[in-house]
C-alpha cells in the first residue's frame, strides 16, 4: 500500500533517476509538477496586479488576503480529504452557517461565554457531519447526493433557528475580538488556526497508518475492504472531522462579521472548497491529493478574487473565474488519467 505525498500529483516516471537529477532535480521533483504550476501561476498573478496596484503587495493587502482565505482554507483542507477518500461533500458551506449561528446563540445564551458558543458549534458540526456520513454508508446514497441534501438541510434549519437573520453580537467579548483581529509574530490569528489544522491534516494524511488506508480506500476501496480496512468507520469518521473544522470555520465567520450569520458568508464556500482541492491536485475520483497543493490553490484563488476586486472588476466576474477553474482543473487532470474522453472514440 502506497503513501501520496505532497508531490502526489506529478506524474509517476516522469521524473530522471535521482542520480542524474541533483539536488535541484530532486528538490523540484518533491515539489510536484501541479505544485509548480501553482506557484507559476500564483507569482504571474502577483505580478500581474501587483503592476497594476502599487498597494496591491503591500503587507497590509497580503494580511487581508490571508485573513479573507482563511476560512475557505480550512473547508479545502478537509474537502482535500475526504474527496482523497473518494468521497465529496457540497454540504461544508451550510454546516459552517449552521455553526456560525449556533454559536453566537449560544453565547449569548450562556450569559456571553464564548467557551459554550464555541462547544455548541463544535458539537452541531460533530453530528451534521457523522449524519452524513451515516447517510451516505447506511443508507447507500451517492455521497454527491447526500451531501446535495445536506447543503440544503442545513441552509434551511440556520434559517429556522435564527428566523433568517443575523444572531447575537459578540464583538463586545475579548475572545471573539482575538479571534477576528488579534496577531501572533505579525501574522493574524485566524491565518495560525489555518495553518496549525493544516498541518496537523497534513501530518495525519503523510505520516500515519490512518492516512495510508484514507488513501487506499480512495484509491481501491475493494482493494482496501480485502485489506481488512473498516471502510464504513473511516467515511463516518472523515465526514465527521468535516463537521468538526466547519464548525472551527464557523466560529471564525462569527468574530469576523461580530454575529452569527445563517448564510451571509457562508454561501458559496463550497465551490470554493472544491475548486482549490481540484486546483491542488486531487483526483475527483478520489486516492490522490495533498494539503500543500491545496493551500497552494488557495492562495492563488484569494490573490486573484483581491486582485479583481482591488481593480474594481465587477464581483460576478468571480464566479466566473472560479467555475472556469475548476473546469480548468478537471480538463487536466483527465488529460492526464489518459482516460478516454466521454462521448468521444478512443
């Protein structure tokens, strides 16, 4: 059984022999070929808008850039694994408003204790995720679909318990404000959150016996089930770790708007969420992918949304990128497969 690393995504054999390579050689082989395209493509972006804004570089619009992808960084980083599962969940938007809302109507519940708001939003993530999972293993449901219901289940049920509005105000609470504004070594707290969860994913994926069998299973769940792997108990476990850094996801969408908010900022995560793993090198198909491409995809895709908006480019025109992306994306990494295209003779 074989372990993805960060450089997943380039092509087995493509690569000389160590040897003949050097240290240059071997440094970009572990890189990874869709991670230097990335990071191609994100320098062209820099350069591009940095050209055009002379503040756009500056390292105050690089904080705000940080900050504005923190919150779809953590959804990416465990879309990437569960999609490495081969799975998919379209529902991670949804269960972040759901948290949002549960935890600032819980601190305010609690006499503004934001360690229960925080509990609450954990502990509504913890069961919107295993519910999908449950779903999707007992009940046999294409994890699209199931995840399609949740996307509008969980939408629907913030909606309720909030009335459709704005819950609670918690920027009057010392927590909540370090959350949202407070720096640690210059950098903003929310971008440490990112970047500790990512590493501790990224950890679990490359150096545990419990990454390995997610990415069998993603691979070859036939494979993995003779292998004595309990497929059904790592789905209910990934879609629950899901649940869990949503609700962290929520929480921080919390302190930044100051309120609980049912789908205002929440909305749209999802594609988001996806098309950063799929720009990251993950296999749809699933058995593929890796945090550092993500986080790599992500960076890309905030540089670029802070670019047009800097330029004063009409916001809709994000959606465009971001589809085109993602279609981008997928074209590649089926060129690559060598599978034959649908509809088309071989």
């Amino acid at each position: 059984m074989s372990t993805t690393t960060l450089s997943e995504s380039a092509p087995s054999g493509s690569a000389p022999p160590a040897k003949s390579r050097g240290k240059a050689g071997e440094l970009l082989a572990s890189v990874g070929g869709q991670n230097l395209s990335l990071i191609a493509a994100l320098v062209v972006v820099l350069a591009l808008f940095g050209s055009l804004n002379d503040n756009y570089l500056s390292w105050n619009n690089i904080q705000v850039i940080a900050e504005a992808v923190t919150i779809t960084g953590l959804l990416a980083v465990v879309q990437t694994v569960v999609i490495i599962c081969g799975g998919l969940d379209i529902s991670v938007g949804s269960q972040a408003g759901l948290a949002s809302v549960v935890s600032a109507m819980a601190f305010t519940s609690a006499g503004s204790n934001p360690l229960v708001g925080m509990a609450a939003a954990i502990g509504v993530g913890v069961v919107v995720g295993a519910l999908n999972g449950v779903i999707i293993v007992y009940g046999r449901v294409n994890a699209t679909i199931a995840t399609l219901a949740g996307l509008a289940a969980y939408k629907g049920v913030a909606q309720l318990i909030s009335n459709g509005a704005a819950q609670g105000y918690v920027l009057n609470d010392d927590f909540f404000v370090f959350l949202s504004r407070g720096k640690l070594a210059g950098l903003p707290v929310m971008v440490w959150i990112l970047i500790a969860v990512a590493l501790a994913v990224h950890v679990l994926l490359k150096y545990t016996d419990i990454g390995r069998n997610i990415y069998a299973i993603g691979g070859n769940d036939t494979a993995a089930r003779l292998a004595g792997i309990n497929i059904n108990k790592y789905l209910i476990s990934v879609y629950g770790l899901i649940g869990v850094v949503a609700a962290v996801a929520g929480i921080l969408l919390t302190a930044r708007t100051g309120s609980g908010q049912p789908v205002s900022g929440s909305e749209g995560l999802e594609l988001k969420a996806i098309t950063a793993a799929a720009l990251g090198g993950c296999a749809l198909k699933g058995g593929k992918g890796g945090i550092g491409g993500t986080l790599l995809a992500v960076a890309l895709l905030g540089a670029l949304e802070n670019g047009l908006t800097v330029q004063g480019i009409n916001s809709f025109w994000q959606n465009v990128a971001q589809g085109s992306l993602l279609v981008v994306a997928v074209v590649i990494q089926q060129r690559r497969s060598g599978e034959r295209a649908v509809g088309l003779p071989g």
